[in-house]
C-alpha cells in the first residue's frame, strides 16, 4: 500500500529570493517566510499541483537534483514541510 500522499502550493502562490544556498520562500496564503535548506525547496518544486508519494517524489526529484537520503529522509522533510503549512496531505 503507497504511503500518504503530499502536494505544495502553485508556484504562484510564493515568493522565492536564492540566497547563500538557502531558500527564503514568502508564502502568500499565510504571510509567513520560511527560510529552507536543500532539499525542501526543491521537493517544493515537485509536488507543486502534482501530488506524490515519497517514492514517486524521490523519483521526480532524482531526474533533476542529486537526492541524498531514501525515502525515509524525504518523508521526514515532508513532516517538517507539513508542519510549516508548506504542503498538505492528499
């Protein structure tokens, strides 16, 4: 059985400034500004309208990014993304 499944936001929904390997992202649903860390903006990217698992996420990531970790690590960047309004569960 697949494990839960995760989407972001559109892209047009934030705000991204790239600053010294880190991400500063204004969430304009919330008014919040998150401050992330590879590789949470670009799991971000995958899943923005496009909901996945953690595999099909790894995989999606895999084609354009060097993916450090399994699956357990990018569920673990998803709880953290979950917990911070970035993303929700499908």
């Amino acid at each position: 059985m697949p494990g839960p499944r995760f989407v972001a936001d559109p892209p047009a929904l934030t705000r991204r400034v790239e600053m010294d390997g880190l991400t500063a992202l204004f969430h304009i649903p919330s008014g919040m500004t998150h401050l992330l860390a590879a590789p949470a903006p670009q799991i971000l990217d995958v899943i923005a309208n496009d909901p996945g698992d953690p595999a099909e996420i790894l995989s999606r990531m895999a084609v354009a990014f060097d993916v450090e970790g399994g699956e357990e690590a990018i569920l673990a960047r998803l709880a953290e993304l979950e917990a911070s309004g970035l993303v929700s569960r499908v």
